[in-house]
C-alpha cells in the first residue's frame, strides 16, 4: 500500500467500528508496521485539522479514534433531537390498529384477528414505544396484555383513545383476509413476515 492508500484504510477501519481502535490492531489488520501506521496517523491528523474538515481524529491512549468536532456538538444535539420517523410494514401497521382498538388484548387474540403469528409485529411495535405491556389477564396460562403507549398518541396526533376514528366492523373483515394473503407469504419466505408496503411514522 501507498501512503494514501494507508491513510484510506485507516479511515474506513475507524469508521467501521465506530470506538477507539489500537495502533497495533491497526498494523495488524493492513498488514504494516508500526512506522507506518504512525505515518498515516499524523497524516489523517493534519487533514482533519482544517477548517473544512468536520471530523477530528482523537489518540486515547495507543488507541485512535474518529470524532466530532467540539464545535458542531449544539448541531449534533439539535439532529438527535428532531423528530424521527419509522419504517411500519403493512403487517405491523395492522398489528397496531388491532392493538389500539381492541386494548388491553392478548397475543392470541390479535392471531385470532389476523389469522398469522404476530410475534414479530409485537416486538417490533414494543421497540417502537408504540405498545407496551399492560398486565396478564386472569385466564388459563396468565397471558399478557397488550395496549398503546403515549408515544403512540403523540406519534399519530390523538389525545387518546378515544379520539381514533371509528373502526367499522367491515375493517376487522378486512384485517383477516390481508392476513390470509399474508400467510401465504410467509410460507414461501421461509417464516418471514412480509415487509413491503411500509408507512412513515414520525417520532
């Protein structure tokens, strides 16, 4: 390797493993020695040091590392702070809506509905803050209860529960022969529930 080749490689290991990386696992991943690893590092250094450069790269003990530029910290926390949206598949979009109008509602009635494992969908809507878990019903088995979160009423606009738009016996129809199709899906994707067809949901 060259010297801009060397430099090159360090910058997509660093970058890659977003920590700090020791200069000796660096030598040892480029197949280098240490004097050129040394080389490339004080190199990428003054690179990063001009004033066009938004990154830096820091040395923590024999370690080196990618990292900010103090001054752009307040426009880092203004990015991590701004309204994200999520991906909902067709299938969790369902999930939801069964969840929300049907709360608190266990995982085998939600099956019922949709007539497909939902395990997936739950987990997935519960990563979101979308859904929580509400308790265990007194039935056979202790089964827990699912139900919506206030970051599902902030994400889609409500107050509460209450303020859903009616849901029509005819959707619930609706909900199972999607699920059907759904079903048949997943058989052909090896268990895969279908991921097509996603809405934008802002956080």
């Amino acid at each position: 390797m060259d010297s801009k080749e060397v430099q090159a490689a360090i910058e997509a290991v660093l970058f890659a493993e977003g920590d700090s990386v020791g200069r000796n696992d660096l030598a040892c991943a480029l197949g280098i020695g240490r004097e050129e690893i040394e080389q490339a590092i004080s190199a990428l250094m003054a690179k990063y040091d001009r004033e066009d450069s938004g990154i830096r790269l820091i040395e923590l003990g024999d370690a080196v590392q990618l990292s900010t530029k103090p001054q752009y910290y307040d426009i880092l926390i203004r990015l991590e702070a701004a309204p994200k949206k999520m991906k909902l598949s067709d299938a969790v979009l369902e999930t939801l809506s069964i969840i929300a109008y049907r709360q608190p509602v266990t995982k085998a009635e939600i099956e019922a509905i949709r007539g497909v494992n939902s395990d997936f969908a739950v987990d997935r809507l519960i990563g979101y803050d979308l859904v929580r878990e509400l308790g265990r019903k007194e039935a056979p088995g202790r089964p827990i209860l699912f139900g919506t979160t206030e970051q599902f009423l902030r994400s889609f606009g409500v107050k509460s529960i209450q303020d859903l738009p009616t849901l029509s016996p005819d959707k619930v129809e609706e909900f199972k022969a999607e699920a059907e199709e759904e079903a048949g899906e997943e058989q052909s994707s090896d268990g895969q529930e279908d991921q097509s067809g996603t809405v934008d949901v802002g956080i």
